[in-house]
C-alpha cells in the first residue's frame, strides 16, 4: 500500500511520476504520525539498583496526576522478603496504585514473555481508566520484552559475547528516563545500604523465611526459582545451612564470621548487580532506543553525607532529578 521510505528524494524528483509518488509520501508521513498517535504513552523509569528510580516513579505520579505505577523489577514482583528486595515501603507509595509489585507466588518463575503480556495488560487497565502508565524497575530484559516491537524470547539481547540484535522499533510510544549514578558513588551506597536493610530487619526477615516450610518444600529443587534468586537469599544460605534459623549471630564468634561473609557477599553481588544494569541500559543506548539521562550522583553523595552529618539531600534531587524529568515528560505529553 505504501511506497518505500527510503530514497524517498530521488522518487520525488522523477517527473512523470512525482505528483502521485508525493502524494504517497505525504500518505505514508501521515501513515507513519498516525501511527505514533495511535500508540499508547508509556514513560519507563530505568536504572541500577539504588539510583531512586522507586522514588521518582512516585514523585512523577503525583506531579501527572492521576498515574499509576507497574513494577518491572523481575525479583519485586514475588511476594514476600520485601526488605530483602527493596520494594518501595507503603507508606511511600504515597496513595498511588502500583501493580505486579508483590503479586506473584514466591515459587514461581516470571519470563519476560510473561511479563510482557502481564505489563501489557496492566498497561491496557491503567489507559482504560485515563491514566498514566509509569513503569519502573531495573531488570532490563523485563523493560526490552515489554517495550519491543518483535519480542523473540529465544534470542538473548544483553548476551555478554555474543547478544542478539536489539529491536529498534517500539510497541508503545515510550519516553525513558535513564537515572544514572557515577559507579563509584553508587558501589558506596549500595555497600551503606545493606547494612541499613540489615538494620532495618533484613536477617530477621531471612530468619523467618528460611524456617518457614514454603522454603524448606522450595529448596530441595536444583533449580532455583522466584525468591529463592533474590540477593540475600543464596548468600545467607550457608548460615542458615549450618545454624537453626532462629540463632542470633551476634555474641558468637563462630556464627558472626559465617554472618559476616554473607554480608560481604551481599555487598559484592549488589554492586555487580548494578554494574551489569548500567551494561544493559547502554546497550539499549547504543542500539537507538532514545534514553533520556538523568544524573544523579549529587544527589546519592548527598544522601550519604546526610547519614553522617544532616546535610540535605532533598534539594539537590528536586534540581537535578525531579525538575528535568517533569520537563521532559511535559514535552513528552504534550507531542
Ligand atoms: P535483567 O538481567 O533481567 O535485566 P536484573 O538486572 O534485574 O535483570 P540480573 O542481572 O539477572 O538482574 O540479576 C542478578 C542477581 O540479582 C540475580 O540473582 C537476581 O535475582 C538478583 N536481583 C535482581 N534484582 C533484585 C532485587 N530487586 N532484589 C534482590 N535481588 C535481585
């Protein structure tokens, strides 16, 4: 039905032809900006673990009110552990509706190809009520199966050596927000940050799921699957292998050593975990999918200061995060 759009210039100056072949490309640009109209906005909030993409998704929605919140953090969306996994505290969520948060058996295994069919139905509920569909979380291979136009869930996209192809071509009309943070900054906080969960009643939580019997059914299999994947799970497994659940490390040289390098593994496998984030956003990047980046390293250097002398961190992630963001998904509305 359509002509090519390639080498359109060189058709429209052959002359016997020009008039209709020029109106065929006006057809096809019209055809092309239908399209775009046609597709459903979405804004996808990106990033590695910690950057604060959790907190933007909410400052967003109620600064585009009414929008409504799709986790697409491939570990976030089991139920249970969520200190273990750093999902957004209710409190936080400040009254705005999140989805596939929580909402998923601890057992089972969410592909992205079920992803992509749950996050699109999710994203069809929250347009059939007029709202905004934000979606937020760092697992990337969740934000390609969902985003892209032809989804092939035997090709393997982010393969170290040897990835796929990416597809340029998108099934929504997207605007993604890439919060960035300078890595070693983030491998600093990341690091402070698990000594907070731990404060914050991580191993207690890890206590009560390791004697729970979900667990014990769960870890005869080989094959680990939804929770049992979670940072914090695998480390902590040798501890809880070899002391009852409800011992306390703390006044046991013995179990203290054997807590303590769970801990440091944590640590370790949390900022390679974000590492491997930032390699997955920029091969998005390098393949054309428009990112828009959002620094905020001020912001995560503040936050640290703030814990050791109260400087304020709030300000600096209104000016650098949530000012340039509201910006940028006006504009984005607005086209
Ligand atoms: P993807 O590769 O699908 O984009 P990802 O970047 O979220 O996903 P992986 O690199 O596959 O994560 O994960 C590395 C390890 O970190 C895995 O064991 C994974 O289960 C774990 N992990 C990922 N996200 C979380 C989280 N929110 N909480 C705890 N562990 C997590």
């Amino acid at each position: 039905l359509f002509p090519p759009t390639t080498n359109t210039t060189n058709l429209v100056s052959t002359s016997s032809s020009a008039p209709r072949w020029s109106q065929m490309i006006t057809t096809t640009r019209r055809h092309q900006q239908h399209q775009k109209k046609k597709k459903q906005k979405i804004v996808v909030i990106m990033g590695p673990t910690g950057s604060g993409k959790s907190k933007l998704s909410v400052d967003l929605a109620t600064r585009f009110f009414p929008s409504e919140i799709i986790n697409s953090d491939k570990i976030q969306v089991y139920r249970g552990l969520d200190i273990t996994t750093n999902k957004i505290p209710m409190h936080d969520r400040r009254g705005v509706p999140h989805h596939l948060l929580g909402d998923f058996p601890t057992h089972s295994d969410l592909t992205p190809s079920a992803f992509r069919s749950a996050a699109a139905s999710a994203i069809s509920a929250v347009s059939s009520r007029r709202n905004l569909p934000l979606i937020v979380g760092g697992s990337n291979s969740f934000i390609y199966a969902l985003a892209a136009d032809r989804f092939n869930p035997a090709s393997d996209v982010f393969h170290d050596t040897h990835p796929d192809p990416v597809c340029p071509d998108l099934r929504y009309d997207c605007c993604f927000l890439w919060v960035d943070v300078s890595m070693p900054v983030l491998n600093q906080y990341l690091s402070e940050r698990v000594d907070d969960m731990l404060d914050s009643g991580m191993f207690e939580e890890l206590q009560e799921y390791f004697d729970s019997d979900q667990y014990r059914r769960e870890s005869n299999s080989a094959i680990r699957t939804g929770l049992r994947k979670a940072i914090g799970v695998p480390e902590f497994e040798p501890y809880f292998k070899k002391f009852h659940p409800r011992t306390n490390p703390k006044g046991n040289p013995v179990r203290m050593a054997v807590y303590e390098e769970a801990v440091r593994a944590i640590k370790e496998n949390t900022c390679q975990l974000a590492e491997r984030q930032v390699g997955k956003i920029m091969r998005l990047r390098n393949a054309g999918w428009d990112l828009q980046r959002l620094d905020a390293t001020e912001v995560i250097r503040a936050a640290m200061k703030k814990e050791s002398c109260g400087s304020d961190s709030g300000e600096s992630w209104e000016r650098q995060v949530v000012e340039p963001s509201v910006k940028i998904v006006k504009r984005f509305l607005e086209e």
